[in-house]
C-alpha cells in the first residue's frame, strides 16, 4: 500500500493525514474484491523496517491501527470478512496486541473473504521464524515443512502481487510465497487506488500465461492455432 506518504505532501497535509486516507482506500478494495471473488487479500501495513522512520510516524500509524479496529471491525464482520495479522507481535504494546488478538478472535469463523494484514511483518522475519520453530522442533528443513509453519500457512500462494506508488520492488513482502505470483506496478499512490486502478490490474492478469516452470505448449497446447493467432 505504497504512496500514503506523497499522497498526503501533495495535499500539504502531514504523512499521518495519508496513511488515514490508506485506510479508506483498503476498506474499498476488500468490499471491491469481495464483490469480484477474490477469496484473499494480504496487505502490507508496516514493515520490519518501517520501525526507523521518525517516532511520530510510527506511533501515528499504531494509533491509526488501534483506531481502525475500534472502528471497523464489527462492520467487516458483518461483511463476513474474517481478519488475520501477519507478523511479529512482540514489540509491539499490549494495546496493539490485545486490539489485533480480539479482532482475530471475533473475526475467525469468518469464510467470505479472508484479510491478512502484515504488520511488523518481512518476508526475511517470516522463513527465519519458519526455520527456526523447526529446528526448536528438531524436524528436518524442507520445502514442505517450511510452507507448513510460514505465518501465511493457512492461504494458497499469491496469484497477483499489487505495488502501488510507482516502485518496482518487493521491499521484503511474501518472498517465499511470490515465487509464481504474478507482479504489478501501478503508478496510483495507494489512496488513488480505487475499483479502476484494480479492475485494470485484474484485467492484465486474466491475460498473462502462467507456466509454472512449463513451456507454452505444456499449459495450453491450443494456445497457437496453425494460422498463429493466439485463441
Ligand atoms: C507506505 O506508504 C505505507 C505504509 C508504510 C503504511 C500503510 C498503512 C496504511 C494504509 C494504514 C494502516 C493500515 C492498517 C490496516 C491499520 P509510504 O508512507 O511509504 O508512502 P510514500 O512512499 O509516499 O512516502
């Protein structure tokens, strides 16, 4: 959800005054997506590094988290949406943590739409903390056994990974589970990006061939006919 910041400078509005707007903007893109069938969505709230912007920011946003809970929990319960928060929770205050627990707890029976918010979360922090509940359980380290305790264990991989804010990076979001996922970059700071920002971007997936590691023939041997128009 990158561009909060720019979005709010250009209003001449102080960076926090974005990250609310962000708020707004995630609310209508989990109505958006519930709406298209869309069965997950994970977001990227705050980063293992966002801890080194300046103190105000950082707090500022952890009231934004408290506040949002308080505020809209129970409306997205109503909506069926059943809230996960992804990361570590340990320096993190008993404020946060109690509001991200209760949220969880309400929220767990939830089927329409599952809504994985990372929050001092970095996909490095999450295969070393995969890694390492192995070791402590003295089981062997394999593909299979790593995905069992990643903390997204309980979703399918990723098919579309959406960066707003004209980045072209990950900036250590699901490395492990972005392996197949497609990649979009749009340019929309995350405020601006609204149901057309995410139709387009659904519309370039529907269009892109995934081959999983195969050739073109192997996942869709019709997919050149003899006259070599793509059908
Ligand atoms: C990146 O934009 C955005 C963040 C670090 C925070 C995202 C947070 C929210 C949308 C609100 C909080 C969400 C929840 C669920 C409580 P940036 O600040 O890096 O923007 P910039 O690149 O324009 O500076």
């Amino acid at each position: 959800m990158d561009g909060n910041g720019r979005w709010a400078t250009k209003r001449h509005l102080p960076r926090i005054a974005g990250h609310k707007q962000g708020v707004e903007s995630l609310k209508r893109l989990v109505r958006a997506s519930v709406q298209r069938g869309v069965s997950v969505v994970t977001v990227f709230a705050f980063s293992s590094e966002n801890w080194s912007r300046p103190a105000d920011e950082v707090s500022g946003l952890m009231d934004i988290l408290v506040f949002a809970l308080g505020r809209e929990v129970s409306q997205l319960h109503q909506e069926g949406v059943q809230l996960r928060f992804i990361g570590s929770r340990e320096a993190l205050s008993e404020k946060v943590r109690s509001g991200l627990h209760g949220a969880e707890v309400l929220t767990a029976t939830n089927t329409r739409i599952v809504l994985n918010v990372c929050f001092n979360y970095g996909g490095r922090w999450d295969v070393a903390q995969a890694a390492a509940r192995l070791a402590a359980l003295q089981e062997p380290i394999t593909e299979a056994s790593l995905t069992r305790v990643l903390s997204l264990a309980h979703c399918p991989d990723p098919d579309l990974i959406i960066r707003t804010g004209g980045e072209k990076r990950l900036s250590n979001f699901l490395l492990w589970q972005a392996a197949y996922a497609e990649l979009y970059f749009s340019e929309a700071l995350w405020p601006d990006f609204d149901e057309v920002a995410l139709d387009e971007a659904l519309q370039e997936y529907a269009h892109r061939q995934r081959r999983f590691g195969k050739t073109p023939d192997q996942v869709s041997p019709s997919h050149q006919s003899a006259d070599g128009a793509d059908h």
